[in-house]
C-alpha cells in the first residue's frame, strides 16, 4: 500500500519503520527533517511538504495537538490537493471537536477521515503491539485494517462516528491519569508511615492492582525514573485539557479531572513539564513536604 506518513516523534518513528518492514510504500514528512532523513536511509521517500505526503492510497497522522494540526494546514489547505478516496487515519489524541470538524472538511472533498488513536508507549509502538481504538467510514475501517494490523496487538472498532475513537481516548488518557494521580497520593501516605513506596507497591500490583498501567507506571513511580520520557508530563496536562472540554461539551462534569489539571500545572511550574508524565508523583510528594532529590 503506498502511504503517507505525517510526524515522526517517538511514536511515529516506531509506527512508520513497522510499517516499512511490513512491505508498505512510505512518503514522510515532518516538521524537523532529521527523522524523515533517517527512515529515507531505511527505504522511505522524504516528502518536501505535508502536501506531497497527503497522496497514495492512505496517509496517517501523528501529530502532537491540535494547534499542530493546524498549523501543518489539515484542517483545510492540504486537503484542497488530496486525491479523491484518500483515507486519513488520526492516530494521535486531539479535541472532539478538532475531530468533529476534520470529519466534515474531508466529507466535503471528497476524502475519507477515519480517528484511530492508540495506547501504548514509544516501546510498545515499536514492538507493534499497540492497542488502536478506530472509528469511521465502514470500507475506511476495512481499507485500512492491514496497516493496523502491523502497528497493533487488537484494533477496537467503535463506530462509523470519528469522534467516538477520539472521546474513548481521551477518556482513557484520562484514566491513566487518575491512575498516576491515585498512585503517588497512596505512595506518598504509605511513606509516612514508614511503608517504602517500592514496598508497597509491589504488594498493590501484585495483588489487587495487576493491570499494566499500575505495574509499569508504578515501577516508574517508586524508582522516581522519570528520564527519558515515554509519555511528557505537558503533554498529560494537554488530554486532562481535552477531557475537561470534552465534558463541558456533553455536560459531563469531570471534578477529578480538575483536580489532575492542577496537579499537572504545578508539576509544570516546577520544571517538570518535559518528564514523564509520571512525575506527577512529585506534587505528592511536595504537598507532604517530602525531600526532593
């Protein structure tokens, strides 16, 4: 399949090189050229423009935010010089409303817009095993179905309404959060008490906390590892952003979100912002008046 391939951060690296060992035809493109210089060394083509990269028969987006997305021009102008049938699969987190609105510029030329963002970190996106959360256009969905299968471990099909993949993310990201959030508050209180966090830690996710999200953004926690970054903590306080405006949207009050967006800001104001996203653990910590270091 010939496609096209916008952002190339940590996560879009790892997905565009599955996606060359899967025997697919890469056109790349991003904003900062040396990754797109790299993946052309291991058989991709470099696009001079996101709009050289917006043809074939899909391009995949994987872009940091909202404002990125307009400000490479998808939200309108790239799509002016899209073939006809195109598919454009999202597969980063953006706002509803962002997603609602790109589903209709590309009804109206003609392209198909399918939201497919994904969980997992630049590891697991390397290893493929992603779990993708899609919806859109049923014969998009069906289009597009082998090219998930090289970049994830299951793909949940949602609906034929975009903004319902984007909502579940969102309301995933959010959860993660809550979970980081909940973690470094017990961590903390167990350590007052003379529990250390790795202790307890290993008892809660050996127990009644097994899920991946507590083991691995637990170990996180309780080594205090938060370099290099799977996930940056900016980027946390962006989806708690997003959920909370998602909410308003549908008259859904959100209070813990809020709490999070305060905890992340202060995160922020102290330097934290290009961390992992579990160094939230840290306002914990700072609130209880514990040492830093």
């Amino acid at each position: 399949m010939e496609i096209g391939f916008i952002g190339l951060g940590a996560m879009g690296r790892a997905m565009a090189a599955n996606l060359l060992s899967a025997g697919h035809r890469l056109r790349v493109w991003n904003r900062s050229p040396a990754p797109a210089r790299e993946l052309a060394e291991h058989g991709a083509e470099a696009a001079g423009t996101p709009a050289e990269a917006f043809r074939g028969d899909v391009v995949i987006t994987m872009l940091a935010d909202d404002a990125a997305y307009r400000a490479v021009g998808l939200a309108g102008p790239v799509l002016d010089q899209a073939p006809p049938g195109l598919i454009h699969l999202n597969m980063a987190t953006v706002s509803v409303d962002l997603t609602r609105e790109l589903a209709s510029a590309h009804a109206e030329r003609g392209l198909s817009y399918v939201a497919a963002p994904v969980f997992g970190r630049a590891e697991v996106a390397a290893a493929g095993k992603l779990n993708i959360v899609a919806a859109g256009p049923e014969s998009a969905l069906d289009r597009a179905a082998p090219l998930f299968e090289a970049l994830g471990q299951r793909t949940w099909r949602l609906g034929s309404d975009p903004t319902q993949a984007a909502a579940a993310k969102i309301a995933g990201n959010f959860m993660i959060a809550s979970a980081i959030e909940t973690m470094a508050e017990a961590t903390t209180l167990a350590d007052r008490h003379g529990v250390a966090p790795e202790t307890l830690l290993e008892v809660l996710t050996g127990s009644l906390f097994s899920a991946p999200v507590y083991k691995n953004y637990g170990a996180i926690i309780a080594g205090r590892k938060y370099q290099p970054p799977g996930f940056r903590l900016a980027l946390g306080l962006k989806d708690v952003r997003l959920a909370l405006a998602a909410g308003e949207g549908a008259r859904v009050p959100l209070p813990f979100a809020s709490v999070l967006r305060d905890g992340f800001l202060e995160a922020i104001a102290h330097g934290d912002g290009d961390l992992d996203w579990a160094a939230l653990a840290e306002v914990a910590r700072r609130r209880a008046g514990a040492a830093a270091g």
